[in-house]
C-alpha cells in the first residue's frame, strides 16, 4: 500500500472513530477551544495595544528626531543619577547653529514646559489644568501639528515674548463652545492672552489628550512660569530648552543625527575622549522603552494562555489514551489481518491532531468573536493578527502530535495475541 493510500485510509477510520464517540470528542474539543481562544484573546489585546502607541507615535511627531539632556525612561530604573540630573539643556541658540551646519537637518524647533498648574479660563468658563508649552515657529515641521484656524505665532513674537497663545480643538470647545476664538482673549491664571490659533484635533497618546494643550512662544514660558532651579530635570531651566528636529528627508535621519551630535559637541567643547552630555534619539526609543515596560505583561499573559493550552493537551492525551484501552480488541484484529505497526500509531496520531486541530480553527472564531465584541464593548484596542492566527494552528497541532504521540505509540506496541483476548 502507498503511503498516500495509507493516509486516505487512516484518515477515514480516524474521522468515523471520533464521529462515533461524539461526546468524549467534543469535551476534548473544549480544553483545546478555550486554551486557543485564550491565547487569540489576549494577542489581540497585545496586538492593539501596540498599533494603538504606534498610531499615537504617528501622531504626536513627523518623524521627530529629539535632543534632550538624557533619553526617556530614565527615571523607571531606579530614579535618575546625579551624573544625568546635573546634564545642562541647550539654547536657542544651539538651534539656530544646528539649522546653519547640518545640512541633512531641515528644521529645527525648540520645546519647553511651563512649570506650573495652568487653567484657561474666559468669563464663566474655565478649563481643567491643561498641558501648556512654549516653542517657536519651528514646532509646526517638527512634530507635525496643523492649524484648524488662524496662525502660529511669528519670530518676532518669539523674541518680545508676546501675550498670544495657540489652542487645541477641546481647549476652544471648553472656553467658547461652537464659536472660534480667534483674536478674543482668555486668561491663563489671571493672565491675558490673545488667542491667535488653533490646531488640529491630534486625539490622545499615553492616555494623556493631545487636544486640551496650549502652546505659546518659549519666552513668554519663561517669563511668567519659568523652571525652578529645584524642578525635575525634565523641566528645561530658565533660558534653556529642548529641540526637536526633522531630517530633510526620512532616509537621511541617521546622518542628520550624526550631523547635530557634532555640532552639539563642539559648542559644548567635548574633547574626543569624552562622552556626549546629551542624547539625541527618534521615535525607535519610544516605541523600544513600551517594549521594555510592558514585556513582562505580555509574557505573563502568553504563560496564562500557554497553560491553558497545556490544560486541554493533557485532556486530550487523557481521552486519546481511554480510546486505546477501549479499542484495544480491534487494534488485534487489524494487527492479526496485517496491519503494520506505523498504521496503528498514524490512526491514533492523526486523531489526536483532528481533535486539536478542529479545537483549534473553533478556538480561533472564539477567540476573535471575544476581541471583537471587547472592542466594540469597552473601546480598548484589539487587533488579531495573521501571524497570531497562524500560531495558534501551529501550536494546536504541535499539541496534537506531542500529546497524541504517546497514545499512538502504546497502541501501536499492542501484542495482537493478547490484545485478541482483551475482554
């Protein structure tokens, strides 16, 4: 008999013994189900997760390169050292170099938060405490914000340290409603400003609402909420900032890198034997630092998902090895009729791997049924990927065969003399 001959036949005697035993089939079924629908259930909550920041990356920046004292997440490993804590923060000045030589840099733009509780607040309406930050004209190219209406505030605005203010979408909604706000005044904690602007809805990132910011130039900050020398070394000091920068194109960011790290260095006299005081980065760091934090959730959640699987493997094994006792008589028969031994071990082999992979597909439909119906439930983000699609029926069959393998193998040793005789 050909080996295809062989596989057709013990696949059909396969199938009919799992259809006569129905029930025992379907509770076998159910630990596989459960434990692929746990696993397609929490990768999809990874997988949205995941595109959720990587989506929110998108929208916060344009392809930001970002130059600050030292890089974020620091301070989740054990609190910042006094050798980074001491790190100065640059000038505009060293912007303005920047933009004259490195010319794989095509804008430059200096950030800086006001320190301080700031509400907005125009006749009876006031906003809840709201992110407020200074810059200058470069802010636009550098992290991609748009204007909805008005415009963004001039050099010259910059260097008289203007009274003017660019608001968010829910900021403007908060202080006039449905009408614009442009050329009117609102007051920030007692402080007339004139509103000149306001950008487009940008949505929410790290849970934190892009559209409740205002932004004014960098020297009006740190005219009226300039930084404490005591402040958190995320706060720019008084006359210093931070800057962000955009290639002039995507595929010259490493040289654009390379190019302000040289310039930075020379400003601040760094000899060659001595380490940057500075760091430069782009987005990979945030999105490596989401890796970083939440890495043992996710390896948690797998090892809940994984034991679940492990679960129904065993129940199968267990179920597998019932139906070799029961079937130990016609193993006989099909041994004393000629049957060789690597038939009987595929009949219980191929079983084992119909049950988990049918298990499998059903733990799938399950599995996405339950990230859709989170998704549209709760609004958490959920995504079922291919390639968790095609790990999970890899896995259930990888189950199938590891634990049917040792059913298969003790039903194929049977003597048939005395599997003959077994009542």
């Amino acid at each position: 008999m050909g080996l295809f001959a062989l596989l057709s036949e013990t696949f059909l005697i396969a199938r009919q013994a799992l259809a006569a035993n129905r029930m025992r089939s379907l509770l076998a079924l159910l630990g596989i189900v459960i434990g692929v629908a746990t696993v397609i259930g929490m990768g999809s909550l990874i997988n949205g997760f995941e595109r959720s920041f990587e989506k929110g990356i998108q929208s916060f920046s344009n392809g930001t390169i970002y130059v600050r004292p030292f890089r974020p997440g620091v301070r989740f490993n054990g609190g910042i050292p006094d050798s980074l804590r001491k790190r100065r923060a640059f000038s505009p000045e060293d912007a303005r170099a920047i933009m004259e030589q490195a010319p794989a840099v095509g804008a430059v733009g200096v950030v800086k938060l006001a320190y301080d509780d700031i509400r907005l607040s125009r006749g009876g309406h006031q906003t809840r405490s709201t992110q407020t930050f200074g810059s200058d004209e470069g802010l636009l190219r550098t992290r991609g914000f748009d204007l909805a209406e008005g415009r963004f505030f001039t050099p010259q605005e910059v260097a008289r340290r203007a009274n003017v203010v660019v608001v968010g979408h829910d900021t403007r909604e908060a202080l006039f409603q449905d009408g614009s706000g442009i050329g009117k005044s609102v007051h920030l904690n007692g402080i007339p400003f004139t509103v000149i602007g306001e950008f487009e809805v940008k949505g929410k990132f790290l849970g934190q609402n892009l559209d409740e910011m205002v932004c004014l130039p960098w020297s009006t900050v740190d005219k009226y909420w300039a930084t404490p020398p005591n402040a958190p070394p995320w706060f720019a000091k008084k006359g210093q900032v931070f800057m962000d920068a955009v290639p002039v194109t995507p595929e010259q960011t490493e040289q654009a890198i390379q190019q302000m790290r040289s310039v930075l260095r020379a400003r601040r006299h760094l000899p060659v034997n001595k380490t940057d005081d500075f760091e430069i980065f782009s987005d990979d760091v945030f999105l490596s630092l989401y890796h970083t934090i939440t890495g043992g959730i996710v390896a948690l959640m797998m090892l809940i998902s994984s034991i679940a699987l492990l679960v129904g493997g065993i129940g199968v094994m267990n179920i597998m090895l019932v139906a070799v006792t029961e079937r130990t008589r016609e193993i006989g028969v099909r041994k004393a009729l000629g049957a060789p031994r690597r038939a009987i071990l595929l009949q219980f082999l191929i079983e084992a791997v119909l049950l988990t992979m049918t298990g499998g597909a059903v733990g799938i439909l399950l599995g996405g049924g339950i990230a859709t119906l989170v998704r549209t439930v709760s609004g958490l983000p959920t995504y079922v990927s291919m390639g968790s699609v095609i790990a999970a029926v890899v896995v259930s069959t990888f189950v199938g065969v590891f634990c049917g393998l040792y059913p298969a193998v003790r039903a194929s040793r049977l003597d048939p003399v005395e599997s003959l005789r077994y009542e």
